[in-house]
C-alpha cells in the first residue's frame, strides 16, 4: 500500500484549521477598514490604502471582503462539524 490514510480526526482538525485561518484573516482585514466607518478607529488602519472597485453605484470596500472570508470561513467550519463525528 506505501500511502498514508488520514484519519477522520486529522481531516476535522485540518479543516478547522483552515476555518480559523480564514476566521481570523477575514476578521483582521474587517477591522482594518473600520477606519472608513467608525470615528476613532483609525489607528486600526494598517493595510495600505486600494483603489476602490465600483460595482454600478455599490462601492466595494475590503470591509466587505473581510465579511466575506469570515462568513466562509464559519461556513467551513460548520460543514466540517457536521460532517465529520
């Protein structure tokens, strides 16, 4: 055979591994675009400034990307918890 098998237990863990990654990327990259949205939150700024991306008249912020990845990231981690036993 010569190949190793993951067990179910190693699959869940790195799943969830890869869920709080996402979690926390998405939460970093939230709170650094707090800046725009919230008076005294400036200091919180610390990726350098994009050139926003217009989507008709929605202005596309990376406040919403940080959503986004954060949302994926839960949704990772609740298919993983429902999945594996």
């Amino acid at each position: 055979m010569g190949m190793n098998v993951m067990k179910e237990s190693t699959i869940k863990k790195l799943w969830f591994l890869a869920a709080g990654f996402a979690l926390l990327t998405g939460l970093l990259i939230f709170v650094d675009d707090l800046h725009d949205f919230v008076p005294g939150t400036e200091w919180l700024h610390w990726l350098p400034d994009f050139t926003p991306v217009y989507i008709g008249n929605f202005h596309f912020e990376h406040l919403y990307v940080g959503a986004a990845i954060i949302l994926i990231g839960l949704s990772i981690a609740v298919y993983t918890y429902t999945t594996y036993p």
